[in-house]
C-alpha cells in the first residue's frame, strides 16, 4: 500500500523538554467538581489501514464512510502513566530483529483477520473486533510533562494559557451545567491525579476532578471523603443524629428559612455518598466473586470494574491513572509483570460493557503520552531498557461509535518512523468529540475573554484537528 501522509509529520516535532513554567492558570479554591464535554472538528479524506503491518491488509477504501450520529455519553480513559512501548503492545515487529523485538518475539493473532498484537495480551486478542487501534500516534515531544500536555489537550506547551485536558472539557460541556444531575462527580480519577499538568487548566479548580485516592483491589476501597478509616456506617449513622441533637440554630429558627433547607440539603447529600446509594457505587463487594476475579484482583483491574460500575451510574468522564509504565531499565521483566494485568482488566471491561449494551455508549480510550526508543537499550546502565519516544505511538480506541476491528495508520518495519497516516493527538480528541457531539466550534470560557475554541485551530495557533472518518 503507498504510504498516504495528511500532513508531514516533521512539522510536529518540538522540543522534548518545554518548561511549563511560563504557562499560567488561574489559582482558585477547589470548589464542587463538575464535569462536561467539548467540542469537535473537521474531516478527514485519508485511507483507512485494516489490518497491521506484520498481516494482510484489507482492501482500500476509496470514499471516506459518512460520520455516524454521535452516541457515546462516557468515556473511560486508560491513562498508561509513563509510555507504553508500541512494539510490545499493539504495533509488533518480529522481523525487526532481538535488538528491537527483544524476548517478545511470535506476536498474537487476533480474532480480526490479519490484526496481531503483544503474545502478553492473549485475551485482548480474543477482543479485537471490538477496538480499532492507531499506529501511527505522533507529536515528537520526549518530555513527560510537555507530551502529557499535548495528549490530553491536543495543543503544544508553552504558550501563556494552560489550556485544560478532554476530562475538564467534558465536565464543563457535559457536566452539571449541562443539567448532569447524579450526586457523583462528572469527572473521577482513579486513584490519584496524574500530577504532570493542571487538568483543568485555565476553566479553573470547578472543573478538577475528584480523585478517590485509596486502592480498590484493597479489602475495602477508602474513598477519600467518603469512606472514613476504622468508622463503620453505625457509627457514622451514630455521629450524625449527635449533630442533629446539637444544632441548637436549627432548633430555634422557624422552618422555611431558605439558607438553613440550602444547608440542610448539603448536608443530605454528603451522607447519600457516605450512607447512601450513590456512595455503594465504591462498594466492589456488590460484585460476585467471580467477576471481581475477571477483572484480576490488582488495583488496576477493579479499577476497571470500578470504571465500569461508574458509567452504569452516568458519570460522564472517569480516568484510570494506571503507572508503572516508563521502563528505562529492566523493560522486557516489568512488561511481563505488567501486559498481563492490562490484558485481563481491560479485555474485561470491554467484554462486560458490550454484554451490558453499555459499549456503543462508551468510549474506552487507552494508551499513555509517548512510545518508547524501537531499539532496546542493552548497555550499562539501562541493561535492557527503552527510552522516552515520541516520533510514534500506538493508542487503543473503542466504543461509543468507534469502529472496532480496524488498524489506522502505520510505523516503519522498525516502528521508528511513521510510514502511513498519520494521527496527533488533537485529531483523536476532536473524534472522541464528535462521539459524544459536541460542537467543534464551541467556545471554551477563557478568563480574559479570549476567543478559544474547544479544538486547536490554526487561527488560534494551533494545527487543525481532523476527525478519524475512518474509524467513525
């Protein structure tokens, strides 16, 4: 197949280290997170790849298929904190040789005819026409926190704004502005906020999300603010009724007042997420046995139940921060420790979300903030390792409309270069837009009034974002 290019992929690359001090966003109290959904953009006239590099391909098709009506109303985003290597992956290259391949050398096939992946995620093979993957994700930033920024806003780092991540967008566009009305908070990370950049940037600390804290693989999830260490719901129950007993105020001033109902309420429904139904959402041991070991009893895997029990409520945006991933040394001994616990909770997830006819409305996004050097690092002191890489990488999609089954774009024989179509990440962000419908064109509230639009454009410096037609 000739390589198509879009756009020369060279006109990405910046710096790999961009300080993100000269970024500024406005410091505010947290307040109530809230969460929403952004805008979309664009269209896009390339040639799908169906198959991978190391199969057969599918036959070309010529005309791009029309953008389906959107349907997604939650994403679960995978956040792989670190970068994940494309060749041990979704994007393996056993003829590139030991020095590339490493000890991962009969890559799986899949249940998509010509589609292999990684020999570490058997039960993902066995998912495939449920996902479509993209090998051929670029931007050329090396940095952690500057290629983060890039992946999760879909613009470059070091202008004056710090612009907020899709999760922010989402709470603002999908979020209780948007009539969101569930007690749980629009946008939830499990379990702790990726801390490479201000996930909200400038739309404020109302747009952060709520991050758990606490291990759901543990005996019992501690949820913080919602699960108190040693106190049981008795007591809990116990210390609520003293309080009651003790508001002397509300006991003196007449029923009706408006401030005190307002309080009253509050009060109401931080005891419905501690007592209440809307707090047994944490509760994993309403789940069998048997599905809590589907999943895999890490914390990464009932991080993925715990995900799936999140949609069911309508939550709009949850992360799973899942790290571990930034192998400079003993690279081939972590992925061992660590593609088996992606494979089992993520082929989990996707298996019980189609089940539950719950798949079309949600978007499962997985992959991290770069790739890894194709050429291992034998030498002193790496001894094995891969370094940060950000000229390709592969990102799994599936879900919410997305077309399963698919491969986009392609890397080298090496995975060292991108050959075929390729993808920044401000197209997906603009893709994962369109599922959810929101407007390409709408306004993000900047707090100088500034006219910034929900997808980069090139009147506000930024490239244009194109929707993945191929994969919709």
């Amino acid at each position: 197949m000739t390589p198509h290019h879009s756009e020369d992929p060279r006109l990405w690359n910046l710096p790999a280290e961009i300080a993100l001090l000269g970024l500024r966003a406005p410091m505010t109290r947290r307040e109530a997170i809230r969460l929403g959904v952004l805008g979309t953009a664009g269209a896009i006239l390339a040639r799908p790849r169906c198959a991978a590099a190391a199969g057969p391909v599918a036959p070309a098709v010529t005309t791009p298929p029309p953008l389906r009506a959107p349907t997604a109303k939650s994403v679960i985003q995978i956040w792989l904190w670190g970068g994940p290597c494309h060749l041990d992956t979704f994007d393996p290259k056993p003829d590139a040789g030991p020095d590339y391949c490493g000890p991962l050398r009969t890559p799986l096939a899949t249940n998509v005819p010509g589609m292999r992946i990684s020999e570490l995620l058997p039960l993902l093979a066995k998912q495939a026409d449920k996902y479509a993957l993209i090998r051929s994700m670029s931007h050329g930033v090396n940095g952690h926190e500057t290629a983060s920024y890039t992946v999760q806003t879909g613009r470059s780092s070091g202008g004056r704004d710090v612009f907020p991540g899709v999760g922010a967008v989402v709470s603002l566009f999908k979020g209780y502005d948007a009539g969101y009305k569930g007690l749980l908070p629009p946008y939830i990370v499990l379990t702790e906020l990726q801390g490479r950049f201000s996930e909200a940037g400038f739309l404020g600390s109302r747009y952060k999300p709520f991050a758990t804290g606490g291990d759901p693989g543990a005996q019992r999830f501690m949820v913080e603010g919602v699960v108190a260490p040693g106190i049981s719901n008795e007591r809990q129950e116990s210390r609520r009724e003293l309080l009651h007993q003790l508001n002397s105020l509300a006991h003196a001033i007449p029923d009706g007042n408006s401030r005190l109902a307002a309080l009253a309420q509050c009060e109401q429904d931080a005891y419905e997420m501690i007592l209440g139904d809307a707090g047994k959402v944490f509760d994993l041991d309403q789940e069998s046995s048997e599905v809590r070991d589907a999943y895999g009893r890490t914390t990464f895997g009932q991080s993925c139940l715990m995900a799936r029990r999140l949609v069911e409520r309508g939550v709009p945006y949850i992360t799973i921060n899942f790290k571990g991933w930034d192998t400079h040394k003993q690279h081939f001994q972590i992925m061992r420790r660590k593609l088996p616990e992606l494979d089992r909770g993520l082929a989990t997830l996707l298996q019980e979300l189609s089940q539950r006819g719950l798949l079309d409305s949600t978007i499962v996004w997985a992959g991290g903030e770069f790739g890894r050097t194709p050429k291992i690092l034998w030498e002193a002191p790496w001894g094995g390792g891969r370094n940060h890489f950000g000229k390709v990488f592969s990102t799994l999609i599936a879900g919410g409309g997305f077309r399963g089954g698919q491969v986009l774009g392609a890397s080298d024989a090496r995975g060292e270069d991108v050959v075929e179509r390729p993808v920044h990440p401000s197209d997906l962000i603009a893709s994962v837009y369109q599922r959810l419908g929101i407007d390409p064109a709408a306004r993000l509230p900047h707090p100088e009034g500034n006219d910034v639009r929900a997808i980069p454009a090139p009147t506000d410096g930024g490239r244009r974002a194109e929707v993945l037609r191929e994969l919709i």
